[in-house]
C-alpha cells in the first residue's frame, strides 16, 4: 500500500515554547516529520514560535513560520499556504489542541484542509474521560476478558463541585483528580482530604477548557507501565517499547524514574497489556501513527488498569525512541501520507522492515530533573501533576549499571550514590530531614520527592530490609530495590576490602560505578583521578555495544553506542578525522535546549566543512549526550552518537575509544572537541579535558578562565579601559559589607561560576546581605562571592558574537531587553534589531565587544551582558561560550552563528567564512538594513506548576535569577505587532477589551502614568489599588478602587477579583525594596497565575504591552515565512 | 554482586568466554542458539523444541519474576544449557512461587552468568549456530573444546522420541465441545491444547511413535502435528504419518516441526537456517490478507522455498514487502495445489504453507505464543472453522 499521492503540501504544527510537561521532544519528532515529508517530495509548511528549535532552521521547510501557534495564526498561515492536509500529531498536545481548535472553527473546512495521522473523533475519544472509559470496556469485551469494567478506575465526570463532592460521597477518599484536555497533567493531583478535594478539584475545572474533571478511584501505589504503539492505515500494529516506572502509580511518568524495558513482568502478564494496548488503539481509532497508554497494574493480584492514552507522539514516545533506536516520528510521518510498516525499512539494519518489535539487550534508565531550588516555597512532593522540567537517560547492560549513569547525568550536587555527605543529598532534596536511623529514613520515603533512590540506598544501607522500603515508599518492586540492596553490599565489600584488586574493581564497574564514586569510597585512592590512574594501569576499561533495535540479530549500520564493562566492543576504526561535540545534558531552566541547537549547528557545519587535501569533505562528528529529548541524540545527527553521561570520566573514555581507534585505523585521531556550545556543563569540563591530553578546540581553557574569573576579567576590562560596575568579591559577610558600604547598595550578589543566575540576588541592606551570605553554604576562597553595585533602571543590551585567531570580530546581534537591568536576562523580552539604541549607542557596544573578545581570546562565540544608565555602557558579564540566545539572533539575522563558531573553532576565520558565504559577505548583526524586520524574544514561565505545600500558588515575580523554561519569538515589522505575537505565543494573547487591573509601587507610578492612560482611551475599564488610584485619578483616568487582599474593609478585594476571572490583564510592580519586594503584591501576583491572567510586573513590560494591544486592535497581524524574511534581509545586505 | 564459582563456555570454532556458574554446577554440551525475547523466559526453558540446545538469553535480566507453577509449557526444562548476563537474586512476582536459580539447580540445569551474551550472539549470527560447551568444573578451554567437538551435531537429529509424552492423555475442551483433535506430539508445548480448548475442542496428544490409526481412534476430527526439536529430515515417520492424513483428507493443521513436516510430506525440502529465528518479535506477512503480525519464532529448520531453492534472501519474493495481497504461485503437488501462505519479512523465510486442494494448513511460528504476542491467535480459529466445514459437508467418515 504505497504513500498517497493526492498529498501535495502538508503543514506540520510545532509545540512551542519548552514548558513543564512539553520539551524539546517535539522538535526531535518535528524535526524528523519534516524531513521525511520534504524527502518524501511533499511541500512542507511549518508553525511553531519557537525560535531555539532545529525544526524551525529555514531548511527543514519550505514556509517556517515562526508565529504563535494559536488558532488565530495558524488559520492565516493556513489562508495564505493552502495547505492539502495538516499532521498535528508530533507537536505535542499544543498541536493536536490546535487542530480541534481549528477543525471546530470550521477553519479546516473552509480551507478543505484534511487532518492526517489523527482524526477529531479518534482525539476526543483519547482524550475525553468518559468517552475513553467506554472505549476500554469495549476493548476488553473484544478480548472476551472476565471484567471489562475492572479495566478502568471507577470514576465520573464532574462538571461542578457539587458533582465532585457527590462522586467522592460514593468513592470514598484518597481520589485522583484529572482535568480533561489539559498536558503534562496540568491541575490534576490526588486528595487525601475535603481541602484537598476543594482546592484541586477547583484548580482543575478552572484549568479544563471544556470545566470538565474526571474523579477516579486510587490507584495509588500500584506498578505503573506504558506502552508505545504505532499502527499503520493497514491496521497493523507494533509494540515500539515497554517502559516501567521505579516509582509506582501516584507519581507522573514524567516525574518517575523509569525502565525500558519492563523488568518485573512475565510473558503472560505482559502480553496482556499488550493485547489491551492494541485493542484500545483499534477502538479509539487512531487511524495511523504513534500512540502511547498508560497502565496501572495491581501488584497483589496482577488486575491491570488502563489509565489513559495519548493519540500522538508524546514525550515518551522520543524516550522510547532513543531507547530502542526505532524513530517513532520518523515513522509516525511515513504512516501519515499512507505508507504500511512493512514499506518502511528499518534504519538501522537496512534489511529488515519497520513492522517488527524491537528487542533489547540492555536496560534504560530515565531520571527527571526537577528545579525546586528555583521556585522557594513550593511543594517538592511529587504528585500526578508534573514538575520536572528536564530528564536524562542512560543505557546499560544491566539495571544497575543504567541507573548509576543516569544518576550521574543529573549534574546536581550528587553525581550518584555516596558522592557527597548523606546530609547533602537530603538537604538538596527538599523533602528528606536526613535522617541518621533506619526508621527516620524510612519515614523521610513516604513522599515522594526528587532525589528519593538516594533516600532508598540510605535506609537499605542503614538496615532495613527491602519489604520495609516497599511498604515506606508505597510500592517500589523488590527488584528494583533488590538491585540497590546489591550496590550496597557491593558498597561494603569495596570499603572493606584490603586492595580494591582488579576482579573487585571490575566488579564495580560492570555495576556501573563511577571513578567518583569509588573515590568516595576510597579516600586513599587520591580522589577521582587515582582511581582512574589503577583502573586504566589495571587494564580496566569500557567497551562501547551498539544499539540496533534487534539485540545483535542483525548486523546494525547506525553507530549509536553506549558504554559498558564487557568483552567486546563495537566501535568501527575510522580514519577521518573526527571532531567530538559535547551536548548540554539534561534540560533545566538555564540550560536547555537552545544549547542542543548549537550543538546541533556544530555537527551539521563540521560534516560538510570543506577539509581541502587527502582528508576531502567533512569532519567525523562525534556527539556525547545523555538528553533523550533532543535532536544531538538522534542517531541522524552526527556520524556517531554516544549516549552517556558528560562527566569527565565517561566524556574522557569515549574521547579515548575514538582517538585511539581512529588512530590505529591509520588516521588523525580525534582533532578537536568542541565544549563550547553545550552550555555550562560540557565548558565546566573544559581545563580538565585539556590537561588530560584531549584536544579541546575553540576558546582555550585558560581564555574561559580569563572571562569567568573576575579578578582576571576585571584586569581584561581595565586594559582595555572598559566600564564595569563597581565590584568585588567576598568569602564573608565582613568582606561582602566592606565592598557594600564601598560601592553602595543596591548590590548584586551572587556565587561565581553559575549559570542561569543561580543564586543571584539584589540586595538593599545589610540585613539581607548577612542573610544571604549565610545562606550561600559553599563559599569558599575557591568560590567567592561576587557584589557588583547594581545599576537601577539601567537598559540591559545582550550581544552575541564571534571572534577568530586573528581576533576579527562578527557582532551577531545586539538586543536590547524590554525590562530594566537586574531580570535575569533569560526571563527577560528583548528586541532585535534594538528598539531605543541610538547608533552611537551600538557603535560603542561593538568597540566594548570587540575588545573583550580580543583581550580574553576568544574563538568562536561570545556573549556579554551590558547595561547602560545615563548614556553610560558598563559591561555586566561576558561568556565565552555559545549563549542562550544564539538560535533567536541566528534566526533573526539569517546568520547561523553557532555553525561558524564550530568552523572557527577548528581553525576557519570570519574572513574565510564570510567568503564561503556561512556569513554574509559585508555588514554583520550590529549593521542591520533599515528595514529589517524585529524580532522579540519572550521568556515562558512555569509558575502555574508549582503550589506551596497549602495550595497556593508561587511568586511570579521575577528577579536576576531565571526561572523561565522557554522562549518564543514573535517577528514582524514593527515592534508593537512583534510583540503581541511574543504575548501570543507565550502566554495567550493580549487583551483587546475588558478589565484591567493596576497595582504599582510608588516608585513607578509616574512611569505608569502614560501606559495605563492609553489603555483606558483604547476602552478598557480600569480598577486600582487605592494608592495607584489615587495617581491615575489626578491625571484624569477614570478607575475603580478596589481594596488590596490585606487591607481592612468589606466587599470584594484585588485577589478575589482576579480570581473570580474577571479580569483581562494585571499589572503590578513589586512595592518596596529587598526582601518585602518578595512580600508584597505576593497574593495579587499569584492570584493571577492561579486564574492564568497575563500578569505585568514592570514599566516597560507595560509600555510594551500597551504597543502590543494597540497592534491587536487595529487587527493588520500577517504571518511572514522565515524564508521570505531572511531573503529580504540578505538582500538588503 | 556477590562473587560466583568461575565458569567458562567454549564454542566448537574454539572462542571462549568467561562468566560464572550459573544453576548447577557441571558440565554440559548442545547446539548454542540465542533468544531475543524480553519476557517468557519460564516458557523457553520449558519448551522441549530447546531440546540438546544451549539457549543464550540476549535480554541481560533472567529471573526477574522467579518461577511459577502455571508458565511452564511442559513437565520439565528442556534446555541443555544456559546462558545469561545478570540473573536476578530475587524474583518478584505475585505468581511467583521460587526462584529461577533453584529450579536450574533442581533440575540439574548447567547455565553460566556474566557472559558478554551481545558478543556471544553476534558471533553466533556470523558463524551460525554451532555446539557449544560450558563447564564450571574444567578450568581448561582447550580440554572443554576437545569435548565440544565430540558433541552431536544438530543435523541429522531425530530428538521427537526424547521429548514425546510416554502415555496419551487428554485435555478437555473449555465449555462446550465442539470438536475432537489427535495431536501427535514431537515435542508440544502446553499452550497448544490450551488454545484449542478455548474453541471447544478437546484435544488427544498421542506419542510420537503413533500411527494414523491411532489418531483417528481418538474420534479426531482433526489432526494436529506438534512443534518439537531436531531435524526434520529425520523425521521419516511423523512424514509418512502426515502423508496419510493428507490422502484421506483429514483436517491437518501443524506448527513449527509440525509444519517441516507436512513441508517433506508435500513433497518439499527442508534445510538449516544459519542461527534460526528464536525470539518473540518476528514480523510474519500472512500473503493471503496482506497483514502484518509479529509473532513468536523458535525453529532452525525451514521449509525451502518450494522451486526456489533454499536461500530465501537470495529471491525477490514479490509482495512482500508490499503489504499488497499478492497471488502467489500455486505449486502443485501429489496432494493438490499449495501456496507459501505466510512468510517472515525479516528475511523471506517460508514461514506458512497451505493446501489448496486437502485440509491442510501449517505455520512455522508459534501461534500459541507463550513466550510471545498473541497476534497469530487467529489460526486456530481458521484450524477450527477448517474442522467444522470439513465435518458439516462430509459428516465423520475419515475412520
């Protein structure tokens, strides 16, 4: 049954913005649709806003639209492509809430555009509660299964509280509360109490778009498992993957630690769930594609629950794919235009076809990577709605061994078990009073929290017996915990032993402990490096196995490997030279996935870098990554993919197997390895890397090192006579108050060598700065902390550029930020081209920049913070490194800057690749023509995740700290219009009409003054706390008062209005200053994030919101393709 | 984690490998083959088709559920030897009732842990399947390879009186009997019986030395020939036995061996595979519907592409990659036109064959799965209907 033909133009709908519960994932599965589809002849028009995605790079589509994935713009793109059909199945559910969005606009049939890979009744069936229950019962009365009715929770729909609590009176408490139509589990959660019940149940229909929940029994504590299928338009079906979770049912899969495949199943029992998988896809009738459900299984009795399917390519299904090597969305899109399974070749072997179940001869390991410590005061216990805002993998030949190296992966104080002091680990995670006696640590694993396998090593370790951590955790399998009680043997056997001899070290290895680890055990093995200087004396070294989907039945071509302590490995020697790119690791806020797509650019420029002489076209690459969510670990990627973790050990011996294979096959080895581009993580390993022998390529270590330390940088500054705020730096609160009373507050603080901000804050008194250096534990003349005077109202200007050997400087782009120095400038807007920079103001941000890159030395890119306060430019901070915003500028410019750091970092200059044409010829980011278009970046926050452990919701205020988890761009060709589409894409569009309500701080409210007064002439109605009201009246706005949440008085206040949903928009400035800033206004901005309304926090996101609402009223929006922008703009050159 | 007595294994081209004693300690020799089944480990093991073989596990978990009383596919392990990389310490299972180790060591089972069983099966896929020996009493591999190679070959095996029942016994139709079914067992597996109870039939499973008569004393309707070991080129009496159900027409329906058998009866060869499909992921097109199913493979020995010859992979097998539903040539035999009804997409392995003119149809694969999916379920529906529209038009007169 070969592919349709009457398919001529498809759109595919990216997912957006990274949010908690809908990451890069999608730009994996987006990126792979959409090759296929252009490989398959099609033409491809694509949606998504945002700009750090692979998917998004003019190449993968014919028309990339980089607009809001609303209903509203999509249904213009959709006017102005026509496309034949649109696959919203790969774009998570944004893209598939989209397409019904659109099909019940009538949008779709308007246009005579077909929905493929779903249709609307087969999404309404998967996702609607009551619908899916029946369709269940049916599947097991197709099975002629005893009690179809047992295969679900009981449960109801309830449309109101009266139907919750009426439910409840039948069910009896704990429930499990699930609004419909919502992702990653948004507002769902289990009550235990009436409160509980009140509080989530109240959320979840507010968070609902249809007001519908679904109350269900508790399946608390049962084994969870998933199934990812993918079924043809033939109707045939495959199991692609089973996956376990460690932690049972009451934990979000993608919060639990989990297992592919399932370990603790038998044939019998698994192929139920299997017979059930298919038959529950048969009757939802998801005509072709992927599709994942999600199974709760009694470990008492074996009764198997379906809970829920999702009709699409989802987070688990990339996990799944990594897992096995089968690309689920590679396939899922050869399904869409009409192909069979058995059409479809396996990559991997070449021989053999898709419809097959891959087998595994290894285990997978999945940890989520939560940011608590990012969001004070919010509940860490880990529940059914998700947290976690990144995960990493790990693949070895036992459980063990994959669980040790996905610990590692984690990059969090502990890099596995016994890394750091008992007390450290607990601390860290927020939920464990480490506890010194077996019965402590048991009761500290009765909620779950991150972290919590350390929490079950430590009540193994101090005794107790593996039913007591299953009946303290609520239900881990024994084997799982069986599999620790053996690491912690192993653990006493390697303390206790005489020698750690060779047979005992081995051992450890193939258990999958870390050098570092070892150490720790080990105090005279001289740390880390002693033990690795015995294992490779001792001749102890890994193999690398393949992943091949087939567990060696066939001969694999796809070098995908993994690391592992056995006989053989199965690296092929290759004598081209080869460059290794070290990925960013897991997803955190500070970290994510705009790193994979420099890293992503890297191995695409170095592929087809022209090499000249016998070594022809091309580097080698070689990706190191342990993020099972990006594009960097698809095995497409690079010539070789190693999933592992990126700790200096497991980076150094694969660095060791390609260099010395490629030696032995008559070649150069590795000849670069390039940690710039992977964020933090990779650059932190960059002095260590170079003083073992590897050739780190780029900016040299000693450079980072001149940028990031900042008595060295301040030296590189004075040279250049460069201004920098007054600074200095403390390893106590005497020497912190010294520098304060010296410079003046307010100061900002924070520990060095951080990324994200971390720890960052503005502090305007001594109290708090006695606070906050108590508060910082690790500081250490090593790690000082850094006060810098704070510049107040300050524009904050963010640069990115290049710079070669022969230190030329290529300003990539100069955007200026939205609101005042002192956010984070990841959580912060900002606009490109600069909207308010004079040209003297870039003509000095070039000199500055390019100053800096030549007194640091650096090669490739760079990125400095500036900030500039009455017409004065000081330099914040300066970062040798790709920076987060290298795919937004990149995609603004049409210039991809990360592709040229790659070739300058192996030796190409600006002049080589301006002449290659990667860069354009003349003018660069700073130089831009008169008519190009602005691009505004806007940060995306995850506020609404979070609740304190009373219900409530966090502080949305923002700060020098990040918070946000992704961005999205709005372009266009004035600012205004450019940044209603940001608004768009971010968070919902702005208002056009309605209630708005105001609460500034005395010290904004003349800058309030202007903005608030346009909004009232475009026709909103104004109400206001009563100090701001009092200001607006006397310039003659119109407004109603309203009384703040703690001020005496009757009737209703700020935060029962706001949540009472009857207001459009809120704006409130932090009142105050230091640690009352934090305080105050804490009810009315998180009100606002509990009733999800746009929530303004400073002037100049107000006076930008105000451009924005003008720009909506006067309702001109058009949607452009990059690919018409970008021509335009290298026109214009 | 604790340490094991050392073992090693020994492959007759004289590679070795080194682990730990895993189950008994001994020594032992058979026909090294791997399984890439993630689950079903009970089953295989209890699978007589394992028979003198020396089953390496590619799944590194084995023992993760323990045993249980109801998976095993008949009375006893039949593997000769096995093979696995991390055994659990504990099996964890609401069924479980001991664990794996101990029921090797009961049953007297050489097995050896630690293996690099991925570099073991990649070898074993290049250099096909060959005799293996482990042993945890020698220490010496080139002592252990003098015994290997001493060791019976797989060709020309006749294994069926090894692994046959002693006595007939009977397995009763759940709910209402339709049909009766004589099984001759060369080696079935419990699941069988089990399946064809579900549809109302009881079945007879008779030893393998069992004649046509004996079977149709049974009042069989039908007669079944069971899955089983060895090489079916020796397999002279079953065939003679398959022959004479064909001429007098009695609904036939055989899996594995069985369908190597009828294969021979028709007239066809059969020949070894280089390391045979073992696993429970096998992708199956069934020519007749154009449908995939992924099912369960334990087999060696295949019917050879009737007038083809015996490499599969060599010819373009028209269809089958298609999914379309393509006619495929009518051989004809003694006993009417066959068709290759099904074949493995993997590598164009007869994998089904069907009568056109006789009821008579068999399958390569295990439709009973156990280990495996349950996708090829269908057949014995098709088995049943065969029966039932053989006995409405001719009533029972086969006897």
């Amino acid at each position: 049954m070969p592919k349709r033909t009457d398919l001529k133009h498809i759109l595919v709908i990216g997912s957006g913005p990274i949010v908690i519960g809908q990451a890069c994932e999608f730009d994996y599965s987006g990126t792979q649709a959409c090759r296929v589809l252009r490989s398959e002849g099609i033409r491809v028009s694509l949606v998504n806003s945002n700009p750090a995605t692979i998917m998004t790079d003019p190449e993968f589509a014919d028309a990339t639209y980089v607009e809001p994935i609303t209903p509203e713009f999509v249904e213009l793109v959709i006017a102005k492509e026509r496309p034949d059909a649109i696959l919203p199945t790969l774009g998570g559910q944004t893209a598939l809430n989209t397409a019904v969005a659109l099909h019940e606009a009538g949008v779709l049939e308007k246009y005579g555009v077909e929905l493929i890979g779903a249709n609307i009744e087969a999404i309404n069936r998967g996702e609607d509660r009551q619908l899916f229950k029946d369709i269940v019962a049916k599947a097991g009365v197709r099975l002629r299964l005893d009690d179809p009715a047992g295969l679900v929770p009981r449960s109801r729909v309830c449309h109101s509280m009266a139907e919750v609590e009426a439910t409840v009176a039948e069910l009896g408490l704990p429930v499990v509360i699930r609004p419909s139509f919502t992702m990653g589990g948004l507002g769902s959660g289990m009550a235990h109490t009436p409160e509980d019940l009140a509080r989530i149940a109240g959320d979840g229909l507010a968070a609902s778009p249809v007001h519908e929940v679904l109350i269900e029994e508790s399946v608390l504590g049962w084994k969870e498992y998933e199934l990812e299928l993918m079924r043809d338009r033939h109707d045939n079906v495959v199991v692609v993957c089973s996956i376990e979770n460690v932690d049972p049912m009451g934990v979000h899969t993608g919060d639990s630690v989990t297992v592919a495949p399932a370990m603790t199943l038998t044939d019998r029992e698994y192929q139920r769930l299997r017979d059930l998988g298919i038959a529950v896809l048969r009757e939802v009738g998801v005509d072709t594609g992927g599709c994942n459900i999600q199974f709760a299984v009694n470990p008492a009795d074996g009764r198997i629950v379906v809970i829920e399917m999702n009709p699409r390519v989802s987070r688990s299904s990339a996990l799944a794919s990594k897992a096995t090597g089968f690309p689920i969305a590679k396939i899922a899109a050869k399904l869409a235009i009409g192909y069979t399974l058995d059409e479809i070749p396996n990559d991997i072997t070449l021989k053999t076809p898709a419809a097959f179940e891959p087998a595994l001869d290894y285990v997978v390991v999945k940890i989520p990577r939560f940011a608590f410590e990012k969001f004070p005061g919010a509940d860490p216990e880990l529940t059914t709605t998700m947290k976690s805002v990144g995960e990493a993998m790990s693949l070895g030949r036992n459980f063990s061994e994959a669980l040790n190296k996905a610990m590692r992966s984690m990059e969090t104080k502990a890099a596995g078990f016994w890394t750091v002091p008992d007390e450290v680990v607990a601390a860290a995670t927020g939920a464990d009073p480490a506890g010194t006696t077996k019965e402590d640590t048991l009761a500290a694993l009765r909620m779950p929290h991150d972290g919590r396998l350390y929490t079950v090593e430590r009540a193994l370790r101090l005794g107790a017996s593996i039913a007591e951590v299953t009946a303290a955790s609520g239900g881990i399998d024994p084997w799982f915990l069986d599999q620790i009680a053996a690491l912690v043997e192993l653990r006493a056997e390697i303390v206790d032993a005489p020698v750690l001899d060779a047979e005992l070290l081995r051992r450890a290895k193939r258990a999958g402990l870390s050098d570092r680890q070892l150490a720790a055990l080990r105090p005279e093995l001289a740390a880390e490096d002693g033990v690795r200087t015995l294992r490779h004396r001792l001749g102890i070294r890994p193999v690398y196995k393949t992943v091949d989907t087939c567990a060696a039945e066939f001969e694999a071509t796809t070098p995908y490997h993994y690391s592992t302590y056995d006989q053989e490995t199965e690296v092929v020697p290759s004598a081209r030279p080869k460059v290794m790119i070290l990925g960013s690791g897991p997803n955190r806020i500070g970290q994510g996935i705009e790193f994979d797509y420099s890293c992503v650019h890297a191995v695409q420029a170095l592929r087809s870098a022209p090499l000249g002489g016998a070594a022809g076209s091309g580097y080698e690459t070689v990706m190191v990554n342990c993020n099972p969510e990006t594009v960097s670990t698809d095995y497409d990627t690079a010539d070789r993919l190693y999933f592992e973790p990126l700790t200096f050990e497991d980076v150094l011996e694969v660095w060791h197997a390609e260099d010395s294979s490629g030696r032995a096959a008559g070649g150069p080895g590795v000849v670069g390895v390039i940690v710039q581009l992977g964020g933090q993580t990779p650059l932190g390993l960059a002095q260590r890397l170079k003083d073992a022998g590897v050739p780190v390529v780029g900016t040299s270590p000693e450079s980072i090192h001149l940028a990031e330390e900042r008595g060295a940088f301040g030296a590189v500054l004075a040279r250049a006579g460069l201004r920098a705020p007054a600074h200095g730096m403390a390893t106590s609160y005497d020497e912190a108050k010294a520098i304060a009373d010296e410079i003046g507050y307010p100061v900002l603080v924070r520990p060095s060598y951080v990324l994200g901000g971390r720890g960052m804050e503005i502090v305007y008194d001594d109290a708090t700065l006695r606070d906050y250096i108590g508060r910082a534990t690790e500081i250490s003349p090593d790690h000082p902390v850094l006060v810098d005077r704070f510049l107040d109202d300050a524009i904050e200007i963010d640069v990115d550029a290049l710079c070669d050997a022969d230190g030329e400087v290529y300003l990539g782009g100069v955007m200026e930020h939205i609101e005042e120095a002192g956010i984070h400038s990841g959580d912060s807007s900002c606009a490109l081209p600069p909207i308010t920079l004079a040209s003297s103001h870039v003509a000095q941000v070039r000199r500055y920049t390019e100053a800096i890159a030549r007194g640091v030395g650096v090669r490739g890119l760079l990125n400095v913070q500036y900030a500039l306060k009455d017409d004065m430019l000081y330099v914040l901070e300066a970062n040798p490194r790709a920076s987060r915003t290298v795919p937004f500028v990149s995609k603004a410019t049409a210039v991809p800057l990360a592709k040229a750091a790659a070739r300058i970092a192996l030796g190409a200059t600006i002049a080589e690749l301006r002449a290659e044409g990667l860069l354009p010829a003349t003018g660069d980011g700073g130089s831009l023509p008169a008519g190009a278009p602005i691009a505004v970046k806007e940060a995306v926050l995850p506020f609404k995740r979070f609740r304190t452990p009373t219900g409530k919701g966090v502080d949305s205020l923002l700060g020098p700290e990040m918070k946000s988890t992704g961005e999205v761009m709005g372009i266009d060709v004035a600012f205004g219009h450019a940044f209603a589409k940001s608004q768009s894409a971010a968070y919902g569009s702005l208002p056009t009409g309605g209630k708005i309500f105001v609460s500034v701080a005395n010290r904004d409210k003349r800058g309030m003054i202007f903005p608030i007064k346009r909004l009232a002439d475009l026709g909103f109605e104004i109400v206001a706390t009563t100090g701001t009201a009092e200001v607006l009246r006397r310039h003659g706005i119109a407004c109603e008062q309203i009384r703040k949440h703690y001020e005496s008085g009757g009737g209703e206040d700020a935060v029962s209005l706001i949540l009472g949903g009857d207001v459009a928009l809120v704006i409130n400035t932090p009142q105050g200053s230091g640690a009352s800033a934090r305080s105050d206004g804490y009810e009315i901005r998180s009100a606002a994030v509990t009733a999800d309304i746009p929530c303004i926090t400073t002037v100049p996101g107000a006076a930008a919101a105000v451009m924005g609402i003008e720009a909506r009223i006067r309702g001109d929006m058009q949607v452009r393709p990059l690919q018409e922008l970008h021509a335009a703009l290298r026109a214009a050159e | 984690m604790t340490k094991r007595r050392p073992a090693i294994l020994v492959l007759e081209d004289g590679r070795t490998f080194h682990g730990e004693a895993y189950g008994s300690v001994g020594e032992t020799f058979g026909e090294a083959v791997f399984n890439t089944g993630m689950t079903g480990y009970q089953e295989t093991l209890t699978d007589p088709s394992y028979h003198r073989q020396v089953v390496v596990q590619t799944a590194p978990h084995i023992g993760n559920t323990g045993v249980n009383d109801s998976d095993d596919e008949s009375g006893r392990i039949w593997v000769a030897g096995y093979v696995v990389r991390d055994p659990a310490r504990v099996g964890s299972n609401w069924r479980a009732t001991g664990g794996l180790e101990e029921r090797l060591s009961a049953e007297g089972v050489v097995g050896v842990s630690g293996v690099d069983t991925r570099a073991l099966t990649r070898h074993l896929r290049e250099r096909g399947a060959m005799r293996v020996g482990i042993s945890s009493v020698e220490t010496d591999p080139r002592a252990l390879l003098a015994r290997v190679r001493q060791a019976p070959e797989m060709v020309g095996a006749d294994l069926s009186t090894e692994v046959t029942t002693a006595q007939p016994y009977v397995v009763a139709a759940s709910g209402e009997h339709r049909f009766t079914v004589a099984a001759l067992d060369l080696g079935i597996k419990r699941n069988v019986p089990r399946r064809l109870a579900a549809r109302g039939v009881t079945t007879h499973v008779l030893p393998a030395g069992s004649t046509v008569d004996d079977l149709l004393a049974t009042g069989a309707d039908a007669v079944f020939l069971s899955p089983g070991p060895g090489d079916p080129a020796t397999a002279d009496g079953p065939v003679a036995l398959a022959r004479e159900v064909l001429r007098r027409e009695v609904p036939l329906f055989g899996i594995c061996f069985g369908s190597q058998i009828l294969g021979r009866a028709l007239g066809f060869g059969t020949y070894k595979l280089g390391y045979g499909h073992r696993g429970i992921n096998q992708p199956v097109l069934d020519r007749v519907t154009g449908k995939v199913e992924v099912t369960s493979h334990n087999h060696g020995f295949a019917v050879a592409w009737p007038g083809r010859g015996q490499d599969p992979g060599a010819v373009e097998v028209p269809g089958a990659r298609h999914g379309a539903v393509v006619p495929d040539a009518v051989i004809e035999t003694e006993f009417g036109g066959v068709q290759v009804s099904h074949v493995c997409l993997n590598d164009n392995v007869v994998e089904g064959l069907r009568a056109k003119d006789v009821p008579a149809f068999t399958v390569q694969y295990h439709p009973e799965a156990a280990a495996g999916p349950h996708d090829a379920d269908y057949l014995f529906d098709r088995f049943a209907e065969l029966i039932e529209g053989r006995t409405h038009s001719e009533g029972r007169t086969h006897a």
